[in-house]
C-alpha cells in the first residue's frame, strides 16, 4: 500500500484530463505549454503515427498554439485571456447565483389548523444546514467545479467546536475517487493534499453507508505512501477529536490494537456525500467502465478554442507593444556609454555638433531619423475574440449575453433581444435535473446525521425528500410583468390567483393563496364558488 500510486487506475487517465481542464481554468501558461508540447508529465497517454495523443481526446497535441515552443531568445509572449474562468463561473452562477430553495412540500393528508401555517417539523433545522450563507458559499464552489472538471461533490461534515450543526463541503472531481453501481453512487475516497518541502501528505476521506474514516499518508507526487499518524501535521491532529472514549481507553490497554484512521460511525444508513454531473453523457469515456458515470465538463471541446482566444488576445496586446513606436537613427547620434554597455540616444537633446555621416550635408536631422509607427488593430482583434466566444457559447448551450456578447437582432424589437435569456435557461435546467436529486438527498441525510450528533435540535431522518427549487435565471422586468398582467385582467383573461403567481415568481402555492384571500378581503369579495358543486 505505501508504493500504491495515486491516483489508482483508471483514475490516472481522469486525472490527466482534470489537470488539463484545471490549467486553464487557473490560467496556468506553464503547465498548459508542457501539456500541449508533449513535455510535460501530464500529457500525452500515447503515440498513433508518431503524434501525441490523450485518451479520449480529438486531434494530436501538437497542434495547439499555446504548445509551440517560442525561438531561443525571443521576447514573444504568450498572454492568457481567461475565457475558461468565465465560463466555470457563469455557469456556477445560472445554477446558484440565487441559493435554490430547500423546503418540504405539504402533503395531502396534513391538518390544517385555520390562521396557522403548515410548517415541516424538520424545516427550521434544515434552513440552518441547508439555508445558511455558507452552505450558499459551497454550493457555488461546487458550481465552478462541476463545470471546469465535470462533476462536484457535496459531503456532510462537522465540528462541535467550530458549529453546533453539521455543515456541507465542496470537493472538486479531481480529488476523489468514486464507486458506481447501476450508475449510483455506492462510495467515494475524497482527499486533501499538503505539501511540506518534497512530501505530499495526502489525507484521505473514506465514505461508506454509515462510516466515514480518515487516514493520513505521506508519499510523493505519484505515490501514496505510508500511513502516519492523524497528529504529524497541525492541519490534521483535530481528527483525533473525533475517536470514542471507548477507543482511546481500549488502546491504553491493548496498543497493539491501535488504528492509525479515524472511523466514524454516521449513525445513519446512508452514504453521507453525493455527487452531481455538470452535464451527461460523459464522450471522453463513455466506453471506460466507472470513468462513464462521470460528468463532462464545459471545457470539452472548447480547449482549441480557448487557445484560439489566446493567441488573438497574445497578438492584440504584441500590436500595443509594436503601437508604442520605434526611433531608428545613425550610430553617430548615439551617446557612448561605459565599455561593454552600448550607447543612448538623447531623445531631449536640441543641438548636435556637426558629424562625419553618410548623406550630403543638406541632410537635416529629421531625414536622418525614421520613426516606426505600427498599427494597432484593435477593433480586428475583439471582434474574432467575440467570434470566438460566440462559438463557445453555441457549443456551452449558453445566450451569448451571458458571456458578455450582445445579441444578434435577427427581426427580434430591442426588448426581445435585451431579454433573449432562452439558451442558458434551457441549458440550466438541463444542469438543474442532475444536481436536484443530489441535493434533496443530500439534505436528507444531513438532516438525519445532525440529528445524531447534535441531538435534541431538531433533526432526525425523515423518509420524504425535500423539495429543491431553483430561482428563475431571466432577470425579467417587473414593469414589463405588471404591464403584461394588466393587460391580461383587462380582458378578463387571467384570474386572481394567476395574477398573484405571476407578480411574485419565488413565492409557495401557500403564500399566493394566502395573498389571494388577502386580496378578496379587501375588495369585499368572499372564496369564490365551488364549480362543482350544484345549487338549487
């Protein structure tokens, strides 16, 4: 086990991608030359015709700009745009820029108990889990991973010390690795990385039903190695909190019997993390067994063109430096410096004394110094970016507003292009219909283990599932609504109720009918008439 490497198979292949997907979303310039040069440790997996390949990957390597290497002293650089960030963070945004709604719906048997409000007995203690601003926080860290890497992970933890409540992390794809069965997640090893001087001390989170256990190893970049105990670093002894007494008693007596990992028993028969695809299938490796349950980033397939943006973006910011404009003059105007340094021209000076030049001596000055001015084509160079971010947006399924671009009219009046939001809505919800399980189970489960651990607060295990409802993305104008609903009641088109629901979006059937009534009251207007029922 100290040898093992890390990650195992086939997860070795996942990770290659992931370091790839992770360098542009960073903006790492280094490591993606390395990458897409062929030099790096993190490249290719294999030749065909001599061409580096990845697995699963479209087209060699070496056709890449940001991989060509630049002529042996060459001031050239290579400037990174940072469309990826963008992107990863657009798409965080379309999901949980609004945190979503976790709340149990009403069933059809509860009481009801006139001038009271139906509220789950569980609600008060999930909105402190699951409704807080830092589980909002997360929620958007786990957003950016799912589209830079493919998937995120949500996992209960706690510390009694920190919060009198469990609380959900964020972990990013490329540091776990998943179990499947009939695509369902079943258990996932989650780890953290330390590095101290040239060991990698690798903290290794273990989820199955019902346990958690943490082990520390110290090992290398590629290896796993030994297990040490949870008190060699600062940053993990506080696991060692997490043992029974019973534990610590039964080691006094029989050290022999002493396990290094931190075993937890959740007190619930359920796997306390889950996972949530950024977008499926996964085309890398649909065909590679437990690699085929991931999800597939927003960056498949957009990584030629992000280097595309690179290099106009490269080529915009060379033509500022080539705009800023070149003397070129005699070697006689030149002031002699100390041996070894060269000369300078003085460009403030206002009298030379006469010089041996080539030239007549009518020559003036001016004639005598060429003024190199270039273009600098700035209006060119954004508008191929723009082309450019317009087919990641096509290929990404977003409105090309999102990604700062304005819309193309097309027949449409100004208001339907300003409010043309459909593109990344569809593909939202697309994005909505994997993370909604994730998360009423997720919220389930943390209900349940906060029960356990902090009892008495109001948790426990409830066999519903909770409802999760995203907010709209459409910033839609509240006039445009109003003008449109009154519109709609002027020809009598539209009911109170509809009304209700259509001025406030984020509102419960509870809280509209509770309007409505409101609103009949003061019109003077009783419930309105059963249909159904038949009078005489």
């Amino acid at each position: 086990m100290a040898d093992a490497v890390w990650p195992p198979t086939p997860f070795d292949l996942a990770a290659v991608r992931f370091s790839e997907h992770d360098a542009w979303w960073s903006g790492d310039m280094e490591t993606l030359q390395k990458i897409y040069s062929g030099t790096g440790a993190q490249s290719a997996t294999h030749l065909h015709n001599g061409k580096p390949y990845r697995g699963g990957v479209v087209g060699s390597l070496s056709k890449m700009w940001i991989g060509q290497p630049l002529v042996e002293g060459e001031a050239r650089r290579k400037a990174h745009f940072g469309m990826p960030a963008v992107l990863a963070r657009v798409s965080a945004a379309l999901l949980f820029a609004e945190a979503p709604k976790i709340r149990y719906g009403k069933p059809a048997d509860a009481p009801t108990i006139e001038g009271q409000k139906w509220v789950h007995p569980g609600q008060a203690r999930l909105d402190v889990i699951m409704g807080s601003d830092e589980t909002h926080a997360e929620l958007l860290k786990s957003g950016e991973y799912s589209s830079a890497l493919g998937g995120a992970y949500l996992a209960v933890t706690w510390n009694a010390a920190l919060r009198q409540h469990v609380r959900i992390r964020a972990y990013a794809s490329d540091c776990a690795i998943p179990e499947f069965q009939d695509g369902i997640l079943t258990g996932v090893t989650l780890w953290t990385e330390y590095e101290h001087g040239r060991d990698i001390f690798r903290l290794l989170e273990r989820h199955d039903r019902g346990l958690v256990s943490f082990t520390l190893h110290k090992g290398g970049t590629k290896i796993l190695g030994e297990v040490v105990p949870m008190n060699t670093l600062t940053e993990t002894a506080h696991y060692n909190r997490l043992r029974t007494d019973a534990e610590m008693t039964m080691a006094l007596e029989f050290p022999a019997l002493w396990n290094e990992s931190v075993v937890v028993a959740t007190g619930v028969d359920e796997l306390a993390v889950v996972y949530f695809p950024n977008e499926l299938p996964q085309t890398d490796w649909r065909k590679l067994g437990v690699l085929a349950n991931l999800g597939r980033s927003d960056f498949a397939g957009n990584e030629e063109r992000f280097d595309n943006i690179d290099q106009v973006w490269s080529s915009l910011l060379r033509d500022i430096d080539n705009g800023a404009g070149r003397l070129t003059v005699p070697e006689s105007y030149l002031e002699a410096g100390a041996p070894g340094t060269g000369g300078t021209f003085d460009g403030g000076r206002q009298v030379y004394s006469g010089i041996n030049a080539l030239g007549s001596s009518s020559d003036s000055l001016g004639s005598q110094i060429t003024i190199s001015q270039f273009e600098i084509r700035v209006t060119e160079h954004l508008a191929a970016i723009d082309a450019i971010k317009r087919e990641i947006a096509n290929k990404c399924g977003l409105s090309p507003q999102h990604l700062g671009l304005k819309a193309e009219s097309g027949g449409k009046t100004a208001t339907e292009v300003v409010a043309d939001f459909s593109d990344s809505e569809l593909t939202r919800d697309k994005k909505a219909l994997y993370v909604k399980p994730a998360l009423a189970r997720l919220a389930q489960v943390a209900l349940a283990i906060d029960g356990v651990v902090f009892p008495a607060m109001g948790g426990k295990f409830y066999d519903e599932l909770p409802d999760i409802e995203f907010a709209a993305v459409s910033q839609i104008d509240p006039e445009k609504i109003a003008r449109t609903i009154g519109l709609l009641d002027i020809a009598r088109a539209i009911s109170t109720r509809q009304r209700v629901k259509d001025a406030h979006r984020d509102w419960d059937d509870e809280e509209v009918d509770e309007e409505v009534a409101l609103i009949m009251a003061e019109n003077g207007m009783g419930p309105a008439a059963d249909p159904t029922l038949i009078t005489s």
